[in-house]
C-alpha cells in the first residue's frame, strides 16, 4: 500500500481536524473524501482501497475525519458542536488546503455533510453522494434517535435488537460516545428546495441492497444535474465493494475529460 500520511488543521472553532493523504498522489487532482457515522478515513476510503484507485487514476485523496471520528478532536462540550458542525469543518479544510478546484465525495454521514457543505456554499466541480437517498436529507431526528439510543443502551444491547450492529461498530472503531452523542444532535436537514444549489455534476451511488436513506433514484431526479447508478452491497457492505471506488473514479474521470 502507498504510504499514508496524517496531517492536522485548526478548524473554525480552533478544534484540531486530522485528515490523511496518500504520498505517493501529490501533485494530483483534490478529491476531499467524507466517510460515515462511526467510521473514519482509514476505514471508509484506506481498507477497501478507494483511495488507491483514486490515486491511481491521477487524483489526490484528501481524507478527512471527521469531529469526534479517527484521529480528529472529540470534545464533550455542548458548545463544539453547533448546527453544521461538520459543514463548517468541511469548509474548514477546503480553506485551510486553498482548494479552489476539488471534487467532493461522501458516503452516508459524508453525502450528508457534502450536501450541507454545497448548499453553505461550498463549490466543488464534481460531487458524488454515496449511500444516500432523497428521504435520508430530512427527517434526520428520526435517524439520530435510533443511533442515541443506541448510545444510551451500549452496554445492555444483546444479538437480535435493532441497535445490536450499530453498537459492534463503535466498539470496533472505539467511537467516543459522549462525543458522538453531542454530534448526532448537530446535523441538519436539507429541503427539495435547498437541493437546487446543487448545480454542479453529481453522481449518486448506492449499493443494490441499501435503501436505509430512502431512494437514491429520487435523490437524483431531484438534483439539477445528477445521475444514479447502482453498485452491489447493503449500505455496510456496499462500502467493501471495488466497485464503489470505481464508480467514483469512472465519474470523476468522465466529468474530468469533458472539462
């Protein structure tokens, strides 16, 4: 494997975000990279090799974790976590990097943080939003009570309750949960209207299996300029699967030759 490098920034609030580049991809095309609740860089776009192909293909992954994720602070004041919080880190790190031509690329937690980023007025010149669908980007008090109840309950959760998977997933990646409790209670939701600043190229990718953010189809009819496309997996697996990384740097590519 290319070797990875960490480096930090001072985010608007002065919190440190660790983010992560591979070496071996400088001088490439920015594609800033948001991984999933509970997750982070290493395991969402390292393990599975996402971030290899993009390389490979003439980009620079620029990955970051997120606030109370990976490497990134994880402060348990209420005060570190206003609304947008990782829209703001977002925008922090576009700043800090002067990325004044990159592409954007979440999944889950990411799409929704790049879709709060966009319509904050963040520009990138290609998005693609993974395992997310149009019902995903409302209603998200409904998503985060299942994911604080599951904090709550951490330590009674048994095999066969819903939160069951949720909880082996932060004990897997040793997730700080006074932290993500505080950060679940921060996301906003996005309106169809507000979806009409997404003007730019947008690709929505999500696995066959997964509609655990509603529909994808109708998140991309409902974007000015979008498309969808399916890859194989439920929304844990589809982010194992080669194919979602090639997806991302076939659309990339494709929208890159066009330029």
């Amino acid at each position: 494997m290319t070797e990875l490098e960490m480096q930090q920034i001072s985010s608007f609030d002065g919190q440190v975000l660790a983010f992560h580049r591979l070496k071996s991809a400088a001088g490439g095309k920015p594609v800033l990279l948001l991984h999933g609740l509970f997750s982070d860089a290493a395991m969402n776009w390292v393990k599975f090799g996402h971030a290899e192909r993009l390389a490979a293909a003439g980009f620079d992954p620029i990955m970051l974790d997120f606030r109370a994720h990976g490497r990134s602070a994880a402060p348990v004041e209420a005060a570190a976590y206003p609304a947008d919080v990782l829209a703001l880190d977002t925008a922090a790190i576009v700043e800090a990097l002067r990325l004044a031509e990159y592409d954007l690329v979440g999944f889950s937690l990411g799409a929704r943080t790049a879709v709060r980023g966009v319509v904050g007025g963040l520009a990138p010149r290609r998005l693609v939003l993974a395992g997310m669908g149009l019902e995903g980007l409302a209603g998200w008090n409904d998503r985060a009570a299942f994911f604080i109840d599951a904090i709550d309950r951490f330590e009674t959760v048994k095999q066969g309750d819903p939160a069951f998977f949720a909880v082996q997933f932060m004990k897997s990646m040793k997730v700080n949960r006074p932290a993500a409790r505080l950060l679940l209670q921060s996301v906003s939701d996005t309106t169809r209207e507000g979806l009409a600043a997404i003007t730019m190229p947008t690709l929505v990718l999500c696995g066959a299996q997964d509609r655990d953010n509603g529909s994808p189809q109708a998140l991309a009819d409902t974007l000015p300029s979008a498309r969808f496309q399916e890859v194989p997996g439920t929304h844990m697996s589809s982010v194992t699967e080669a194919a979602l990384g090639e997806a991302i740097v076939s659309f990339l590519q494709e929208n890159t030759d066009r330029d």
